[in-house]
C-alpha cells in the first residue's frame, strides 16, 4: 500500500505492507533512526513519536493506521539548527547516559510542554511514567524537563 505521511513537516509517499509498524517505516524507509526499537511491546516508550501531536507506541501503530496524519520524530525537534530546549537541557543536566530511551523521552516531554507550559515535578513524572530508562534514574531527566520548561517560557 501507498501512504501519505508528513513526517517533521515533510511530506512523504511511503510504500507499507499491512503488517508494517510505524517505526520500521521511519526507521527503514525514511532513514529516520532517532525512533528506537526497544521492546516491541509498548512497554519501554523508546519508540515514542507524535502522531497530530499526540504521543504514541510507534512500534504497536500500524504504518497504515498513520496515512494522512502529521508525525514528528526527535529528529524534528531541533530547528534551524538550534536544539529545542529540552535537547539543549538534557544536554546541560545530563538528562541521559546511552541514549538509548532518550528521543522517546523527548517527544513525550515535547507533548507535555506543548500541552502544559508550567509542569509540576509530578506532572513530568506522570508524562514520563510509561518510559523506561535503565540509566540516570530518572532524577537528571525531570530536572532537564524542569528546565526546558523554564526556557521556554522566557522565550515567549
């Protein structure tokens, strides 16, 4: 099958197989390898992409299921060749050790920044709650999230 996608503002015709999932298509056919395959089960949020802005387990999500929708990878976070704050304060907080959980971690920050411009600690807890890090425990994490939504308020 044909699919549409407009992947970090580009407009893509993809060829998917039914069976295809979401992240095998960003990764494999559009080269976008910031998606991370961890688990295969949703359970880790290493895949974690926004589809309409929303987060979602790219490795359960048919490819498919995403024809005509917007999705955004932490490839597309940066613009213009600035990091978007939560890069740059993971970054300075080191907010992560291999990396490996790391853009799923950003994209389901940029969905709570977007939606919350003044997050409690709790409130990044619970966004973050359904990924998994096996490296910093978390603490550098929510301070680099505490921090990206300080800067981006300034900014505006």
């Amino acid at each position: 099958m044909r699919i549409r996608l407009t992947v970090n503002g580009t407009p893509h015709l993809v060829d998917a197989e039914p069976r295809d999932h979401l992240a095998g298509v960003l990764r494999d056919r559009l080269g976008l390898t910031g998606t991370h395959i961890g688990c295969e089960h949703g359970a880790c949020g290493a895949c974690t992409v926004l589809l309409d802005g929303e987060p979602v387990r790219s490795c359960l999500m048919f490819a498919i299921q995403a024809d005509g929708a917007s999705v955004a990878t932490v490839e597309g976070l940066a613009s213009n060749g600035d990091l978007h704050p939560l890069q740059q304060e993971f970054w300075s907080k080191h907010g992560l050790q291999c990396g490996f959980c790391t853009p799923g971690m950003l994209m389901t920050l940029a969905a709570l920044l977007s939606d919350n411009r003044d997050p409690t600690e709790a409130d990044i807890r619970d966004a973050i709650s359904g990924n998994i890090c096996r490296c910093t425990g978390y603490e550098t994490i929510v301070d680099a999230a505490l921090a990206a939504a300080q800067a981006m308020r300034a900014r505006s």
